[in-house]
C-alpha cells in the first residue's frame, strides 16, 4: 500500500490575463471551486495511476468536506483515516492563473492545520505500509511523526518538499526519495538551480543529508534525477500547457504509483512525466489528473 499523509485544500481558481499588482484589482473570466491541497492531489494522482492508497488527512465541518471524501472514494482512495474536525474550516487555496498558465497561490490552512502527532497516533496502522507520501502543507512534527514509524516498518520515505521551505535534518534524514522543484531544492540547499550544474550540485548536498534518491522537477525542461551522486537529465514531455496547478503532485502521485507496480526507477520517471505533461494541458488541481490508461498512451505515442 502507498500511504499519503497530509492536506486537503478547497481550491477557488480565477483565471486573469495577468496577475493584480498590490492595490490593483483584476477582473478573470473564470472562476471556479476545485478540489486540491498537495496530499490529496497527490493522493488522486497515485490512486488513478492505478496505485493501492489510502489517505490521512483533516477536513473541516464545512458542507463541501463530504463530497470531497466522497470525490476521494469515487477514485478508489481508502478513505477511513480522513476525520472531520469540529470548528474550522477545510483547508483553502485562492489560486490565481495567468495568461501563460502559471499560478499565485495564497492558502489558509484551516483543518489541514489539525493534523497533528496525536490526530496521526489514532491512525498508525496506515503508517504499515510499503511506501509514505509527505508534503509540507501539515505540521512539521506530524511529518517527523509519520516518516520515523514508516520508517522502523521498512517503508520507502518519500517527500515531496513542498511549498518551498527550510527543513531540519530531524526530517530528511528518514527520507529515501526527495523530489524538491527548483525553487524549492533552492530552499533545501542554498544552492541555485537554473542549469545541469546546479542541479547537480543541489542533489548532492540533499545526497549528503543521506537522501538516496533525489529528483529536482525542471517544470517543462523535465527532471534531474540524482542516484548515489550520479544524475542526469530526463526530458519531459513536450504538451501546450494551460494550467501547471498540481503538475508536481501528478507527478509524485504517478511515480509512487509506478514503483508500487515495481517499475525500474528510470521507466517510473518517464511515467510520473507523462502524467504530469497531461496534467498541464487541462485546468484546475485534481480534475487535471490524468489516468492510468491516458498515461500510458502517451507513453506508447
Ligand atoms: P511544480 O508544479 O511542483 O512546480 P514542476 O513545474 O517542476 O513542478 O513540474 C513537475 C513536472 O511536471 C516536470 O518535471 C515535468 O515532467 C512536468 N511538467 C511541468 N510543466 C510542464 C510543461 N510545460 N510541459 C511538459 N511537462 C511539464
């Protein structure tokens, strides 16, 4: 089993030529209520990948939290470890997409917040699992938490080390595989990544923390993709992209997935970039995720 821990967020998505400067106010021609958060995208991802996942996770006594479990369920997610929190509110996200299809992201974290060590110790047997998927949208600790037992289990660690901030070595040195963004291997490390070189350089010093695996996502470029010190660059796929919202969680999700069917390192990254590439030709977090069997026709064009 994949276990993923961590948020769930109400995405409210508008669509503006560009984005509002401090004081301006913009009028999009979109707007819609999507369901997102980096657990529960990735979740999506790895269960339509064709993954066996279950999901811990908080929502709030809102009235759209249900039928966000429910949309969990739909997609064959084992939903048991999602627990409804008394006076707040679900996690939210006011996403903004400009004309080139990238994003401005303001969150409140409402219930995400919630999920805390003690919430996660009334979940532990969700922690006996093959593979953990952590994010950094809930408690730091609750991550210490989740990846030191999964680890004493003999589980695979990953983490996706997003958004973007500094992390103890408390935490990554119980990760097996970290797949940092630029910007965020940036955060990680000190170290600039805007060519092979950096790449390179970030995935050592993220090596030297004991990371075993490390993939730095490239956006359209592809991924960089580290393994005892030796990386190299794995092109993406190229696609016309709308709306890049959630291409990194498509991609972990679709890469867990991929190593739960035991593909090779290597052919799971061409998996998880195909489903990312898709990802970003259709709008919006979760109903941008693409399935198993879109995934590997792609993959077979
Ligand atoms: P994040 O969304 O976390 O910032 P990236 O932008 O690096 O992550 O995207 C994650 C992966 O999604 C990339 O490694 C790539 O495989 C795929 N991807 C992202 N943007 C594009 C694009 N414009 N065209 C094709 N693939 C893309």
């Amino acid at each position: 089993t994949l276990t993923v821990v961590g948020s769930i967020n109400i995405d409210h998505v508008i669509r503006l030529p560009q984005f509002p400067r401090p004081g301006e106010t913009l009028t999009g021609s979109d707007y819609r209520i999507v369901p997102g958060g980096k657990g529960a995208n990735q979740a999506v991802a790895a269960a339509r990948a064709g993954a066996t996942t279950r999901f811990i996770a908080c929502v709030g006594e809102d009235t759209l939290a249900q039928s966000l479990i429910d949309g969990f369920a739909a997609d064959g997610i084992d939903t048991a470890a999602i627990e409804r929190i008394e006076g707040i509110n679900t996690g939210v996200a006011l996403i903004q997409v400009n004309a080139e299809g990238e994003n401005s992201i303001a969150l409140a974290a409402g219930a995400n917040g919630r999920l805390t060590p003690e919430q996660l110790s009334r979940h532990t047997e969700g922690l006996h699992c093959e593979q953990l998927l952590l994010q950094l949208e809930i408690p730091l600790a609750t991550n210490i938490a989740a990846a030191s037992q999964a680890k004493v289990q003999g589980a695979r660690v990953v983490l996706n080390p997003a958004p973007a901030q500094s992390l103890p070595d408390e935490l990554l040195t119980l990760v097996d595989l970290i797949t940092p963004n630029e910007t965020e291997a940036e955060r990680l490390t000190g170290v600039t990544v805007n060519d092979d070189a950096g790449a390179d350089a970030a995935a050592r010093a993220l090596h030297a923390k004991g990371i075993a695996t490390v993939i730095i996502t490239l956006g359209a470029r592809g991924v960089w993709l580290s393994e005892q010190g030796r990386g190299q660059l794995i092109p993406g796929f190229k696609v016309k992209a709308v709306d890049t919202t959630a291409a990194g969680d498509t991609f972990n999700g679709a890469l867990l997935a991929a190593l739960q069917q035991r593909q090779p390192l290597l052919q799971a990254v061409r998996f998880a970039q195909a489903a990312a590439a898709l990802s970003v030709t259709r709008p919006g977090a979760q109903t941008s995720v693409p399935y198993q069997d879109e995934i590997n026709a792609l993959l077979e064009s």
